[in-house]
C-alpha cells in the first residue's frame, strides 16, 4: 500500500491502539455448550449467543445434515430465480405457526433483514424515530432509507412523544431493539404502541435477542409485554441467537410479506439461505417451543449472575434478562479485565465504543441454558478476586 491509502489505514490503526479500541479475531473452537478452546486455552464461555444450547443440539445437527444430503450444500440462486425451496417455505410456515401470525418472510441475517426492510418502508417523506442504543444494523437500514432520523434518549418515552408530537411527516415509524443486546433491558412495549396509535405511526422491533427466550412461550418480547397481534407492530427476529443456526425473519400481514419480496432490494437481489440451515432451523425452533425449562434457565442463570454482581457493588444497568452488562468505563480496563479472566478459564468479551457509548466500555455477560450454578458461583468468585485487583 502506498499514498492515502496507507496513511489512511495506518492512522486509523494507530489511533484504535491509543484509545484502546483495537479488535482482533480470536479462535474459538466449541467444545460443548459451555467450554470452548478459545486462543488455544480451554475455557468456559460468557459471550456467545447461543442462549439455548440449540447450536449442538444432536436433533438440530442431525436435521442439518440431512438436509444437505436432501438439498445440497446451497440453495443455488435468489429466492425468486431457482432459489426457493421446500424448506424455506417450511420455515416460513414453521415461524409463521410459532409467533402466530399472518405470514413470514426469511433473509440471511438480522443485519440483511434491516437494511431490506426499512429502505422498503421509509423514504424522504418518512421520519423515524430511533431509540439512541439501537443495533448499528437498524441505523444503517435506517441511513440506506434517506429518510428524516429523530434519536431519542434510551427508552425515554416523554422524549419520544416530543418529537411525535412535532412530526409533519406523512409516514412515521419507531425503531427499537426488542432486548437492547449490550444493556439487557427491554423498551416499554405498550406505552409505545399507545404513541403510536396516537399521532399515527408504526413500531418496528428487532427482537434478535428476545426471540426464544423471552416470552410464557418464547415468542420474544412483544409476548411479554403483552403486546401481540397489532397491526401497527412489525416484528423481525432472528434464528443465529436462541435457535442456534443463521438468518432472519419478519412476521406480520401477508400484504407485508408480499410487499417486501416485490421490494425489499436485500431479499431479492441475495441468494437464498442454504436450505439445509433452514430444515435445522425446523427443528431447533420444534425443540424451543416445547422444552419449557430450557427456556427459563437462561433468566434464572442470569438473575443469579446479576445478584452477584451486585452485590460485589459492580454496575449492571438496568439489565433484567439473560444478556448482563458489566460496565466498566474505561476501554483498557475492560479489555484488561476481559484477558484476566480468560487466564482464569472464563471468556467474557469486552465490548468498547463505537458498539457502547464513550465512557460506556463493558464485559457484556450471555447466559445460556446450559450454564449450570456452578459455572455462575466460579465466574463470581473470579470476579471477586479481580474486582480488588483492577480497582473495579
């Protein structure tokens, strides 16, 4: 590299070193659902998303590699070419039956889903309103629509209804995460639905975080605020997290579904998810729906994490479901503590800004259902002894 070029790349990586923000891959290989060799060093893991165990499954693994021997390792082409096939509309009956509602439509991430799907609905004539701690796919989608962006402090539903208030725009709509993946907390659902119905706008919630988990029957956190079956509520959620597999869905009426496979330039212009992702997709979604207790757990290793966290007088926020922030502040510090305890056997990622904001940078704590008691008592033990040890 010369010129530019390499001033440019070599400036960027100098300044991410100073500030503490530079990221490198690490090698994590799994070993079951809760240890990992991760860098060579066998440990138990705290960050994955894999909230429900469902990525090792036998039933899931062995759906998988029947349907490669049914359907190949691809799917070929864009769904509308040659690329549908019967497991992708199974897939979408399946989701459909599970979140009961009118239609579904699938795509290849949470990320593909958001920036389909929001240029689809918003343009220059639209506004839309984006809580401030929203996933960077959501402002993207957002930033590709060109519509009018109105940012609102996290969950401040005063702030909110101010702007509303003051929208001319003929088409309105709020943006939300459904669990808020680096702070753990949920938006308040139905306060947001009675803005909504009153100045005439639409909510959009990703849910990739909820799906699974949240919920009496995991259908995500719209079931548990309570707040199913609104025509003013699009619901998008994804199956790499509880589900253990890759892609994304969105429910809703079918005049929304047909629209967005007319529209959405994502969904047609992208080849196909391989259909052998989608059959065990199936069957994780099979064994979420009627395994109870594997649902609950994650919440219940949470709560007892964050009970002990606490009462270390560590910060949590305001989490209140399986994903657990501990905020640290500093980006060294947090990227110190996170390689102190994966010496002690227990990877937790350090997550810095541009993903929290400055000042903000945290070990963001997963739990999973196959995180037994435990694996929470050693991790908090571990904390306790670094707490007095870094000066957290």
């Amino acid at each position: 590299m010369t010129g530019f070029l390499k001033e440019t790349i070599e400036g960027f990586l100098k300044d991410r070193v100073e500030r503490g923000l530079r990221r490198s891959l690490r090698m994590c290989v799994p070993i079951d659902g809760v240890w990992a060799w991760v860098d060579g060093k066998k440990t138990r893991l705290f960050s994955s998303n894999d909230y429900l165990g469902l990525s090792r499954h036998p039933d899931v693994k062995r759906a998988f590699i029947e349907g490669v021997e049914r359907y190949g390792a691809g799917s070929t082409a864009s769904r509308l070419v040659t690329g549908t096939h019967p497991a992708h509309v199974e897939l979408e009956e399946r989701i459909k039956g599970f979140e009961h509602t009118e239609a579904a439509l699938i795509f290849n991430s949470g990320w593909h889903a958001n920036t389909s799907i929001i240029p689809s609905l918003a343009d220059r004539a639209t506004e839309l309103f984006v809580d401030r701690l929203v996933h960077a796919s959501i402002i993207d989608g957002a930033l590709l629509s060109r519509a009018t962006i109105r940012r609102y402090p996290h969950l401040d539903m005063d702030s909110l209804e101010g702007m509303l208030k003051k929208s001319r725009a003929p088409k309105r709509f709020i943006l939300t995460d459904g669990v808020f993946s680096m702070d753990g907390d949920t938006p308040p659902l139905k306060e947001m639905l009675y803005l909504a119905e009153r100045y005439d706008a639409i909510i959009l919630v990703d849910d990739a975080h909820g799906v699974g988990v949240m919920g009496e029957d995991g259908r995500g956190v719209h079931q548990h605020c309570g707040l199913e079956g609104s025509e003013r509520l699009i619901y998008m959620g994804t199956f790499g997290k509880a589900f253990g597999t890759c892609g994304a869905f969105v429910v809703g009426q079918q005049g929304l579904v047909d629209y967005l496979v007319n529209r959405a330039r994502g969904f047609i212009f992208s080849t196909a998810l391989p259909p052998a992702v989608c059959q065990a997709t199936i069957k994780a979604i099979d064994i979420a729906e009627r395994d109870v207790e594997r649902r609950k757990r994650p919440t219940t290793n949470a709560a007892l994490m964050r009970a002990g966290l606490n009462e270390l007088g560590l910060n949590t926020l305001s989490s209140h479901t399986h994903v657990v922030p501990l905020v640290v502040g500093d980006n060294h510090k947090a990227r110190e503590l996170s390689e102190r305890l994966l010496q002690m056997g227990f990877f937790v990622q350090a997550i810095r800004p541009p993903t929290v904001p400055e000042g903000t940078a945290r070990l963001r704590i997963t739990l999973s259902s196959e995180h037994t008691t435990r694996d929470v008592e050693e991790f908090l033990a571990a904390m306790e002894e670094l707490k007095d040890e870094l000066s957290l």
